[in-house]
C-alpha cells in the first residue's frame, strides 16, 4: 500500500475512533434466507463461480522453485500446478492423457518428473509427455500430442490464478479492477509458505464470507480474544470492482497519535482485509499472510470447507521467531472457533424455514457491496437500500 493511502486509511481510522462513528453504508439491505440455502442458486454458483471463472490457488510461495509443485480438488476438477524448468508457473488437468487416472496424488513437493501409478507415462513440470513404458509394445505415439492439458494460468503480484476451463479467459485488469499497484507494494512474491490447515464447516460458503464482513461482533464474538487488540465496529473500507479491502483498526492505533506521519506503517495500527471475488480472502499482518479460500462441496447449499494457509516474510523468518508462525495460526484458529461456529449457528437457523431474510446494517458496508456483486453476477436483481 502506498505511503499516502497508509495515512489515509489511518487517519479515516483516527476520525471514526475519535467521533465514535463508522463507515456507513447509507441504510440496510435484506437478503432472502434461499441465498444460502436454495439448491437451485447452489447449482448456479458451482457452474458459475468454482468451474467456469478464474480462482486463486496459492501465492508464489506455494512453488519456491523449479520443479516444486502443488494439487487441487477444489472446484471437482484435479489441477497439478508446477514451476517448470524457466520457472514459469504452469497449471494442467491432473489427468494422465493414457487412461485418464491421477498422475500426482501428492499434495506438494517437488519432482523432476510426474508418473501416472497406472501405467507409469510420465510427464515434466511443462506438461510435456516424455516417456510411454514399452512403447514397442503399446504402438507408437506423437508424445507432443499426448502431453498434459494445459490450462490458463497466471502468476500475478505474488499469487497464483487458474481458471478451471482449458479454453477459460484470464483478464487480469478485470479482475484486479485496480488492486495490481497496491498488490505489487505488499511484495507477495517474496512470502514464504507456512503451512495450511482446512476447516469444515456445516454452512453455505457465503456465511464463510461474510464472517469477515464487519466488525460490528467484535466486543461480543470476541470479547476475549481479537477484542482486546482490536477497536470494535470501527473500519475503513474501499472497493475495487467487485473485490474490496477493509482495514480493521487494532489498538496500535492509540500509539501512533502524536508520532511523525512519515514514521506510519498502516500494520502499525490497521490490519488490511482484501476481499478477492467470489470466494477469497486475503488478510494482511506485518510479517505474515494469511490466505482463506472457502469452497462448497460442489452444489450443497448446507456444506462448505475453508482453506487456510499462511506465509511469512523471509526477513522475519531469518530471526527465527516462533510467534511468526504461532500468531497467524491462533488468528484463524479464532475464525474456526467463533466465526465459524457463529456462522454454522446462523446456517442452522436460516434453515429452520422461519425467517425469510437476513439484515444487513448501515455499519456493514462489505455486506451490501459483496451480496450485491455477488448478484449482479448471476444476473440477480441488486437488494434494495432501505432506511434505517
């Protein structure tokens, strides 16, 4: 983030902290209870937003090298993505091209080569098929033909994009919608991974999303865990197309008053919460990040999982500091313990049948802007604005 939007944001902060307001969305909204739970509107959003738009996957710390590799089930679809030879990143159809088993049923490593269990042909990072077992005998073939399929993929300000069609369309600028300069000063391409965890939850993905939504819960949901570091119901909030950031105001903030401008570090007193359309978040600390990628089981309106995997800076990492790692996990660990099992409660509720809508209040600005992007891509009419 650029030094002039740090201040800014801090000062936003500052203002809201000191008037005792919040960002405000202008009125409330109301969205039907079947937006989580119509297996119609489920089956629409598996086509339309996990098999047919383009999905962040990892950051560039998933594939530190050539030859390093990663697999993904996510969108029923098994994706074997690479960092070839040149130290391209690459992404294919886990598929082998003989028989059409699994060829990598790791979850990441690194190999020079990748051989399908059944028969054993064996592909290179690039896709190329390079060698078919007792060729003699199968009947010769044109290996450049049989290589694996190959899907658009992209590594753009340290994160890794796929899109789930071999004959898909990554238009970066569309879906960045302005976030690629701000992206490109976190420098995420240098961020380590950590480790991943996954949660599953008993909900539609979308209560998962709306979890970082606001922070209007804060003094309630977490008054004795993120309370404490954390100025409840106060944010900064921006959009970008349909991705947005919302910058929550920790207690550090108190610090900066009367302190140089020029000396502000936004993680000093805010934590940064990019939200990446349709499924992904991206929470950003000062030496760590932590990536949520929520899915549904495919068209289950009732059932998601949450991805979460965490990456550190390299510099943090050389001081050897066990909280690097411990913090990120405690955070998320929070989100599975309250946020989830809150969200979970609120699943268990909208399918009781006997409320017919959920509200969205003036302080809960990336509610409104996210349902109705959310939306507007499906061709849905947009929830109207109404008075508090």
């Amino acid at each position: 983030m650029e030094k002039a939007e740090q201040i800014k944001v801090l000062k936003q902060l500052m203002a809201h902290i000191d008037a005792g307001t919040n960002v405000d969305a202008g009125g409330i909204r109301h969205t039907p209870a079947e937006t989580y739970t119509s297996p119609a509107r489920a089956r629409q959003e598996w086509d339309s937003f996990f098999r047919g738009h383009p999905q962040i996957i990892g950051m560039s710390g998933d594939l530190p090298e050539p030859g390093s590799f990663t697999t993904h089930d996510d969108f029923d679809l098994p994706i074997l993505a690479t960092r070839d030879q040149s130290g391209r990143f690459r992404a294919f159809a886990n598929v082998c091209r003989h028989r059409g088993a699994i060829v990598e049923t790791e979850t990441r490593g690194k190999k020079k080569l990748f051989s399908c269990p059944f028969h054993a042909w064996t592909y290179a990072p690039d896709g190329r098929l390079v060698a078919v077992p007792k060729e003699d005998h199968f009947g010769q073939i044109d290996k450049d033909c049989h290589g694996l399929t190959e899907l658009p993929a992209t590594e753009h300000c340290g994160l890794l994009w796929v899109h789930p069609q071999a004959d898909g369309v990554l238009d970066m600028d569309t879906l960045m919608a302005g976030l690629t300069p701000e992206f490109d000063s976190w420098d995420f391409s240098r961020m380590v991974y950590l480790g991943e965890d996954t949660y599953e939850t008993p909900m539609n993905w979308k209560l998962a999303i709306d979890t970082f939504g606001e922070t209007y819960h804060f003094s309630a949901l977490h008054k004795n865990s993120l309370f404490p570091f954390f100025h409840g119901n106060v944010q900064a909030y921006d959009t970008y197309g349909r991705n947005h950031r919302m910058s929550l105001c920790t207690r550090g903030i108190d610090e900066l008053r009367g302190t140089d401008e020029a000396d502000w570090h936004i993680t000093d007193g805010a934590f940064p919460v990019y939200y990446m359309f349709p499924n992904v978040q991206v929470n950003v600390g000062a030496t760590t990040v932590v990536l949520v990628r929520v899915y549904p089981h495919g068209d289950d309106p009732h059932r998601s999982y949450s991805r979460i995997t965490f990456y550190g800076r390299p510099e943090a990492l050389d001081q050897d500091d066990e909280r690097l790692v411990e913090l990120p996990r405690q955070f998320a660990e929070i989100i599975r313990d309250e946020d989830y099992v809150a969200a979970a409660s609120s699943h268990r509720g909208l399918r009781s049948g006997l409320l017919d809508h959920m509200v969205f209040g003036r302080n809960e600005p990336a509610l409104h802007h996210y349902h109705n992007t959310y939306r507007e891509a499906l061709g849905l009419a947009p929830l109207p604005l109404m008075e508090a």
